[in-house]
C-alpha cells in the first residue's frame, strides 16, 4: 500500500495537496480503492458546492459497494476532474494522480487538520 510522504488524510480516507494558491486536489487513498474494489462510478461534488469537513459530499461506487466521500476541510469545489468521472478506473491504476475534485479551502490551518502520512499509515494499519 502507498502512502506518499507529501500529501495529507482524512480519517475517511481521502488524500488531498496544495495545487495553487489556496487550492487543493482531492481523491481516495490506495487504501480505500484496494478496499473497494474494481471502482466504475464518481458522482464528484458540483462546482460551487459549499464543503462542510466531514460532511459528505460525494460518492464512489465500486463493483462491491459504494462509499461517501467526505470533505477534508472547509471550502468551496473549484474544479471536477472529467476524466476520472468518464474514466473512474483510473483510480484503481493510480490513486494518487486520479484526483476527484480541487478545493478552495476557507480554513487557513488545513496540515495541522488532517493526518500526515505516518499518522495515516498508523490509522491503517490498525484498521
């Protein structure tokens, strides 16, 4: 299972990065998509959807079941990444460049919200 060093987890496992200015990527964990499964639908949150952190806000569907996406932080969706809606399975091939959404966060203080990477490999591990 990869965990890269750079990015930051949520509890609900999800990984996000600074892209730009205030604006973050987002997608699943290699751990989530290995517990999915073979993943054939992203319903990503629109543009302009208001995130609440923790709150779901779109959901991912596998050939075993579906699972909620939940948001890191607070903020706002600026952008969906078309590709993986047409084509989810580039999650399953490579969940840490198939991001799902980018995010303006509202919250200054969003590294010191989430999991780094040892925090979430030790979530994991005793899972």
């Amino acid at each position: 299972m990869q965990i890269p060093q750079a990015l930051f987890y949520s509890a609900q496992h999800l990984w996000t990065k600074p892209v730009a200015d205030g604006i973050w990527e987002a997608g699943i964990t290699d751990y989530a998509q290995d517990l999915l499964g073979d993943i054939v639908f992203v319903d990503a949150p629109a543009v302009g959807s208001v995130l609440k952190a923790g709150q779901p806000c779109g959901l991912v569907e596998s050939v075993k079941t579906g699972s909620d996406l939940h948001a890191l932080v607070d903020g706002e969706v600026t952008a969906i990444n078309q590709d993986v809606i047409n084509a989810p399975e580039q999650i399953n091939d490579t969940p840490y460049k198939a991001w799902i959404f980018k995010f303006k966060t509202s919250d200054s203080d969003v590294e010191n919200k989430l999991l780094s990477a040892d925090a979430y490999k030790t979530l994991t591990d005793n899972a």
